[in-house]
C-alpha cells in the first residue's frame, strides 16, 4: 500500500504546557514517532511552529492511522485544535478536472 503524506497541526493545551515547565527537556520528536510508528504509520519531520498553532508533524501513512494518531494524542488531554492535511498533486487534479467537465451541466442548462 503506498503512504500518502500528510500535515499534521495542532496546540498544545494548558497540560500539555505544564508538561514542559516540569520537564523542559521532553522529547515530543520522539513521542510523535513513537505514536506513529507503532500504527505502521512514519514520522518524517516534526517542528514547532510561531503562530495559530504550536507544532507541525510531516507523516506518511493512511488517513486512517494520521485520525488514530490524533484520536490518541487529543485524548490524552495534552493537545488540541489538531488538523490533518493531506498533500495533493495539483496537476492530477486538474487533469481529472478536464475529464470531467466534459459530461458537467450548469444549472439551467
């Protein structure tokens, strides 16, 4: 099955920033691909991030492992607002894009 890239971004709630003031060395690098890993999923970057969210993890795997990855992370009560992008080929699109308008109806037409 081939891995689709996805984006995951997310805050860290007030918990989860009481977790790095009683240890400020925590590794959420390695937490992340931990938590991945044991999905079959593959944490390729993880960085944090200046602005409306606090981190950003570059994964390959499944939309499905990318939701229970965020499942786990989200119930532990240290993190939220999680949002999981999926990387698109924008030229694949627009190529099913021109199929497709072929047989498309405006309304009224």
């Amino acid at each position: 099955m081939k891995m689709a890239k996805f984006y995951l971004m997310g805050c860290y709630t007030e918990k989860g920033l009481a977790g790095f003031v009683n240890n400020p060395s925590t590794n959420r690098r390695a937490s992340t691909q931990a938590l991945l890993e044991s999905g079959g999923a593959k944490l390729t970057d993880y960085s944090l991030l200046r602005g409306a969210f606090d981190f950003i993890s570059v994964c390959e795997g499944t939309f499905e492992q990318m939701a229970a990855a965020k499942m786990v992370a989200a119930s532990s009560g240290s993190v939220d607002n999680i949002v999981i992008l999926e990387s698109a080929d924008l030229n694949k699109i627009a190529g099913t894009a021109k199929k497709m308008s072929s047989g498309f109806k405006a309304p009224g037409k």
